[in-house]
C-alpha cells in the first residue's frame, strides 16, 4: 500500500471520460442542494404523488427555484474554476493518459459472449472486453508530475519506454528526468515551467550551486563550464549579468572578455578584470589558464591535499572567465585560434578540480570554434529565444530527440542541466528599473 501510494492514482479505462464524470457529479450535488432546500417544506409535508410534485415544480415558484438554483451553480464552478484550477489540469491529465492508451491500443481484450436478457438463452453474439490493462501511475509533487509505468517486457515495452515527446506535447509540461526503476520506468515532467521562473534577488550561489528557477540549479562544482546561445534580443545579455552580479556576491574572482565593446565591457568602469581589446583578451586567457596550472600544482603541496576533494575542500575562491560573443573573437584572431582553443581545451577537461570555470555565450556553438570535444565538456547549456533546428542541434546534438516550440518570452529558452534531459528555460526575471553597473559597482568594492 505504501508504495502504491508513493506512486499516485493509477489511470484506468474508465478515466478516458474523467473529466466528464467529476464534473457531472459535483454540478448535479452542487445544483441539487439549494434545489432541495427551496422545496424542503413542500417535500416533507405534501403526500407523495406524481400529480402533486408535476403542479408543484412546474409553477413559476417551481422554474425560478430551479434557475437560482443553476445561477448557484454556475458560480461554484467558476470559483472552483478560479482557485482549484490545479485539481481540474489533474483530471484533464489523468484523461489524456488513458485516452493515449486506449487510442493507441496498448492494452489487450478478450472476446466474451453477449449478454442477453434471459441469461440461460446464449444471443450467439461476442463482444470485445479489456482483459489487462497497462498499470500506469500519475503524481503531483512539489510542481513535478511523476508518471511510472510498469515494464513487463510485453510487445508494447518499446512505448511506454519512449514517451517523452507524447508525455511533453500532450500534457503541456517539460520533462526534467527520466528514471529506469525495477520493473517500471518514471518520467518526472515540470509542471506548469513558468510559474517556477524566479527574479534576480532569488538568484543565489552557495556551496558550489547557483540558483536559475524554483526547481532549477547550476551545480558547477559538479557539472563544470555553461555554454549559452541565442540570438539578438532572447535576454542573453541580460542573463549574463545576472550570473555576474549573483557570483560576486561569493569569494569568486571574475574575469569578462566582450570582443565586440558592448554591454559587458561597461562593466571596466565598476570593476576589475574586463576585456575587450584583442591582445588584452588573449593575454587574459593565457593567465587564466597558467593561474589553473598553477593552482594545480600548489594544491598538492597543501597539508590538507586529500585525493578526490576539490578546490572548496581546501578553502579556496572560483574562477570564471565570462567569455561572450566567443565565436566572433575567434574569427577576430585567425589563425591565431588554434592556440585560444587549445588553452580553453585544457581549461574545460582540468577546471573543475581547481575551482576554474568557463561561462562562454555565442550565437550559434559553431563546430568549428568549439571543436575536438570541447562542446561536449560544457555539462550546462542553455539556448535562449529563437533558433534554427540546425542551431538547437549543434547546442544539445543532432541526435537528440526533442520537440522545440517558439514563444514570444524574453529570456525564455531550453537547458540541459548535464543529464541528457532538455527542458524548457526562464531566465531570472530583472525589474525595468534594475541598475546592473550600480549593483555591480557595489559588489566589486
């Protein structure tokens, strides 16, 4: 009982008229009761007769009676409407499975006999009858819909263990992880994305974690380096900052390079360590990666050096070299971008023991600037606003199997959090009257 509890309710044939069934019955309870109380005195009092109760509830006090009765009604159901709204996208969820189920024939019938009205007389006709039944289980928690299946290694495994595109269309919901259980398979979807989006001053970093949504977190001591792209206007500018302004409020020391001396490049006014002339830039890489080298080497000379532990075992700050528009530098440097993504190689495969880490932003992660395996090093990547199949396809892979829909949000896009799961993305709200290099500037001193 325990765990079927812990699994949620379990979607039945029956459920494919749901919401037609809660809604009917709770109107009709709903509409009876006032119905009921109008004519309670008439009820207890009169004789039962037909011809009595037909005079009675014909009368105008008898129709009158029976619209107050359905204006109450009417504004039950929107009230309920208004503030359970929850629990009716449940049922339509609940609905929809089973309706996928059935319409997809994943369930197996066996032919009974006909039922006549003298049972001992056979009508000699069959009828179709479901014999079992898929046991699938719906759940919500916390924001998170959790749907398990049973695998039972029968001629329809293949579906049920492949749901994803069906469970995300349909239920309107983005999938966060898919589990592999002893003989069941759970899909754990975020419902409702939006309402999970956060504001800037809820953007927290603490003990190598960086909050991004209510169920949503950077963990880049864990999963090193973020890989962002998007076009003009999709709030990659502004995301940027928001990384920047949530890390200095840690010990992290923060080096910004903008090739193209725009939004970051304000910031060499509020604080140190900004580029955006081309040696400059290079030579920033360049120390970046001899800082990584040589922390490397220092932490292993420390007393408490333990094989396995990182950098904050051993007390000391992060490193993050901000990097936007990176594909236009490379193509700035020519030939001289051999040398940049050899230094930035050995960054993203050695960085995340020492405490050093990328933030690269482009428009479209170009294959040829962010070849030999380094795309693949970058555990967090987020796409944000409008971009080509072609796009989404060098960002998470080519062979990734993922629906991508187009809404007109800023700041709105997907992410991949490192597990191969693609999920839909809000960047942390920023009020129009927020002042970044004022808040920066306060920061940095």
């Amino acid at each position: 009982m325990k765990l079927l509890r812990r699994r949620g309710k379990r979607i039945r044939p029956s459920d494919a008229s749901l919401l037609f069934q809660f809604l009917s019955s709770r109107l009709f309870v709903v509409w009876l009761l006032p119905f009921t109380l109008f004519h309670l005195s008439f009820l207890l009092s009169t004789e039962w007769k037909l011809s009595l109760f037909q005079e009675h509830f014909i009368s105008f006090y008898g129709l009158v009676t029976f619209f107050i009765s359905v204006a109450i009604t009417a504004i039950c159901a929107y009230l309920y409407y208004r503030y359970r709204y929850d629990r009716i996208r449940q049922i339509i969820h609940r609905q929809k499975l089973a309706k996928m189920i059935l319409e997809n024939g994943w369930y197996e019938t066996k032919q009974v006999q006909s039922g006549s009205f003298f049972e001992d007389i056979p009508t000699g006709k069959t009828k179709d009858k479901i014999s079992h039944f898929p046991k699938m289980y719906y759940r919500l928690e916390n924001g998170l819909l959790h749907i398990q299946t049973e695998i039972t290694l029968g001629k329809y495994q293949d579906q049920f263990l492949n749901l994803e595109n069906k469970l995300e269309s349909g239920l309107y919901c983005e999938l966060v992880s898919k589990e592999l259980h002893d003989s069941f398979v759970e899909y754990i979807l975020l419902y409702d994305t939006i309402n999970s989006r956060i504001s800037i001053d809820e953007v927290i970093a603490q003990n190598g974690s960086l909050k991004l949504m209510d169920s949503m977190y950077w963990e880049y001591d864990k999963l090193p380096h973020m890989l962002i792209a998007g076009g003009t206007g999709g709030g990659k500018t502004y995301f940027i900052l928001t990384l920047i302004e949530a890390l200095l409020k840690t010990d992290a020391k923060l080096y910004i390079l903008d090739p193209k001396n725009a939004d970051l490049a304000d910031l060499a006014t509020v604080m140190p360590d900004v580029y955006y002339k081309k040696d400059d830039m290079t030579a920033c890489i360049d120390q970046f990666y001899e800082d990584m080298m040589t922390r490397n080497e220092e932490m292993k000379q420390m007393s408490n050096y333990k094989t396995g532990e990182n950098y904050a075992y051993l007390g000391l700050p992060a490193r993050f070299l901000i990097f936007d528009e990176y594909t236009s530098f490379m193509e700035m440097i020519g030939k001289e971008s051999i040398k940049v993504m050899s230094k930035l190689k050995q960054i993203v495969m050695l960085g995340r023991q020492s405490g050093f880490f990328l933030i690269l932003a482009c428009q479209r992660p170009d294959a040829k600037y962010l070849g030999d395996g380094i795309r693949d090093q970058f555990n967090f990547r987020v796409a944000l606003g409008r971009m080509s199949e072609l796009g989404y396809g060098m960002m998470f892979g080519s062979d990734v199997q993922k629906q991508f829909f187009l809404k007109q949000i800023k700041g709105r896009g997907y992410v991949d959090k490192g597990d191969n799961v693609i999920s839909e993305f809000y960047t942390p709200l920023v009020p129009k009257e927020h002042d970044f290099l004022n808040e920066i500037a306060k920061l940095a001193q």
